[in-house]
DNA sequence: ATGGCACGTCAAACGTGA
C-alpha cells in the first residue's frame, strides 16, 4: 500500500497539478494539507471519479486537510483532542484496511508558528504537546499507525541548503526540534530517514527568491510509523519534480510503501 | 549586483504562509 502527503497550498488552485500527480503516481491513500475550502467546496467528484473514497476536515479560507483513499476509510475523526476551543482544521484520521492488515493514518497540518517567540508560536507548541498526548494514545493501541503531512519543523541543519537562514524561525528553532524529537522518542520512526542518509533532501521550495532554480529548500514534510507499521516498510521517497511543473504548489509529495 | 511569490477573500488591498 502507498501513502503519501502532499500539502497542496489550496485545493481550487491545485486540482489539475494535484489529478495530474495522482493519475501518475497512483497512490492508495493521500493525506492533503491546505485544502483551504470548506466541507461543502471541495469537489468530491473529481477524486471519486478516479477512485478514491475521500474525507474532509476544512475550514474558511484557510488550512484544512483530507484523506483520499482506494481502500474505505472508516472510523473518521476530525480534529486533534486536547483543546475543544481550537478552531483550526488542522488533524483528520482514519482506519484504512488494505490486502494484509489495517493502518491507522493521521493526516496533519502543524502550526507555523511564526513570528517566534509570540501567541503564534506558543500555539504551534501546544499543538505539539497535544499531537504528543495524541500519539501515545494511539501507539499504545500496538496497531500499525502512520501521522503524515506538513511539521513545519526543520528537524536538522542537514534539513536545510541554507541552515543559517533558519535559526531564529519557528521552523528550526530548538524548541520546535526538541518538540519533534520528543514525539520520536515515544518509539517513533521517521519514514524518510529511515531509508534515506544525508544532506540535499527538500520537500519544500518558497515560490519567492527563485528558491527552486537554486534549490534553497528545507524537509518540513514527514511521516512517523508506530512500530508495528515501520516493520511494513518497505520504501520512502520524494515527488521532487513536481515542484518544476506548471503552477506548482511550494511543498511537493513525500510517500511511503507499507507492506499493508 | 540585485530583486524577483502565491493563496483566499472579495472585489482593493490585506492576512497568511515558510
């Protein structure tokens, strides 16, 4: 089974990029981050039409995220518990039961959290310690989980082309990587870096500074398995080349292979 | 050497993002 994340920046300005990508890449199960619509707007059909089941959890204007799945999706629920007074349509999860088994994905869009420090990056933590107290619930079910989509966390400088340039923002600053390295440390593996050593590899490109033609990126996109799913895996990879096609979003998808 | 963005909202700038 192949999962992926793809922040879209904006599911009405996406769609034709987005089809494209999927009628290539032909994943089973994607996690969408920024749709920026509502429920009601998002256009169901164009994924239904290609074969996909599809859930959302969107809000005005915008973040907003969505599953699209081959398999049903069962057991949704909307949200990250922890703060019933948070509005923002950030956490979406589902049951996927694939050939060999089931998984449960979490699909997430983590605050920003600039400018640092402020009310803005004070949210961005709390929603990490929530996101925490979330994930040891649900590694403590024993069952394959996968929580994929945008960190907006910049675990390491070798993360970066330009690590200088990083920190003092929210993206890098060491309480945002102590933060992400504590969800690690409940037993956590980073897909990615589970496969893949090194410095060079970017899932993000700012639309400003020709961040793309000089490859200036940062990794901010992730996808952490619980034990019994990163004994399923089987590979990860980048949709780098997506970021060169016609109007691009600025994060490109990241996909894993679980054998589910 | 330097400056260079793109969403949605709502109909002109503005808030937001990373």
């Amino acid at each position: 089974m192949r999962i992926a994340c793809f922040n879209i920046n904006g599911i009405k300005a996406r769609h034709a990029a987005l089809c494209d990508w999927l009628d290539e890449a032909s994943p089973d199960v994607v996690l969408l981050q920024e749709i920026k619509s509502i429920d009601e707007n998002f256009p169901h059909e164009m994924f239904e039409d290609r074969g996909y089941n599809v859930e959302t959890h969107g809000q005005k204007g915008f973040n907003g995220v969505a599953i699209l799945s081959k398999y049903p999706l069962e057991d949704v629920s909307r949200g990250l518990p922890g703060d019933d007074s948070d509005e923002q349509a950030r956490w979406i999860e589902a049951t996927v039961t694939g050939d060999a088994g089931a998984v449960r994905v979490c699909g997430l869009y983590l605050p920003n959290g600039n400018p640092a420090p402020g009310p803005k990056y004070d949210y961005k933590l709390a929603w990490m310690e929530r996101m925490h107290a979330r994930a040891a619930a649900l590694l403590a079910t024993e069952e394959p989980v996968l929580m994929g989509g945008d960190y907006n966390v910049i675990p390491q400088d070798e993360d970066a082309a330009r690590p200088e340039a990083w920190h003092k923002d929210a993206l890098a600053l060491p309480e945002s990587r102590a933060a992400f390295r504590r969800l690690l440390h409940l037993g956590l593996t980073e897909a990615f870096r589970a496969r893949v050593e090194g410095p060079g590899h970017y899932t993000f490109w700012d639309y400003q500074g020709g961040a793309w033609q000089r490859n200036n990126g940062i990794r901010i996109d992730h996808m952490l398995l619980s034990p019994q799913a990163a004994d399923r895996l089987t590979d990860c990879g980048i949709d780098t080349e997506v970021r060169g096609r016609e109007k691009p979003s600025d994060h490109v998808p990241l996909w894993v292979d679980l054998d589910i």
